[in-house]
C-alpha cells in the first residue's frame, strides 16, 4: 500500500508540473506606422492637412480630423469615399461628440463601418 501511494504522488507531483498555468492577463500588440497625410486626404477625401489618423478595424474605419477647413460637401462624401476603396459600400456612419476634454480643440472623430 505504501508503494501504490508513493506512485499516486509521484504522479500528482509530475501532472502538476505539466499543467499550463492559467492565463490571467491578455497581452495586445498595437503596430502603428506612418503614412504621408496627402495619401489619407486622398483615401479619405478630406483635405490632407485636416486628417490627423485613420485606423482600421476589419471594416469598420476611424477618422480623426480637424474640423477647420473641412466643408460640409467633404465630409458627407467621406464615408463613400473610404469604403470604396475596398470595393464596398458604406453600412453606418456615427460621428461622435468630442468636446470631452481628452480630445483636442477642433478635433472630430467619425466612424464608418463597410458592408
């Protein structure tokens, strides 16, 4: 009896020692690089020295720009304008409120989804 509860440890012990370890925290990795402003301007149909950045998310875009020089016609072409570059059409678009302190003076941000 001694010997079999010597093996049921020992093999506790080994199982143990193999069993990953639970994962408590995912790590994510943000690569970012640059791109001239007159190629944003041009994929976004907003004057160039207005986008300040674009990022993608599957089909889902969001552009920040400055709202000084961008006229109305611009912007509401925008979105068909970005989803056309991935031979799509557009599916949403939700401009979002930033006057919240994190968001510089003049800064607005739109999201536009593709279908």
């Amino acid at each position: 009896m001694k010997m079999l509860s010597a093996t049921l440890i020992a093999s506790t012990v080994v199982l143990g020692a193999c069993a990953p370890e639970p994962i408590t925290r995912v790590e994510t990795t943000v690569t970012t690089s640059p791109v001239d402003t007159v190629a944003l301007g041009a994929a976004t149909g907003l004057p160039a020295d207005a986008v300040l950045g674009v990022t993608r998310t599957g089909s889902q875009y969001v552009v920040f720009y400055r709202e000084e020089g961008v006229t109305a016609e611009q912007l509401a072409d925008a979105p068909r304008r970005i989803c056309a570059n991935t031979a799509s059409t557009v599916f949403s678009v939700d401009p979002i409120d930033t006057s919240a302190p994190q968001f510089g003076t003049g800064v607005q941000r739109m999201t536009v989804t593709c279908s």
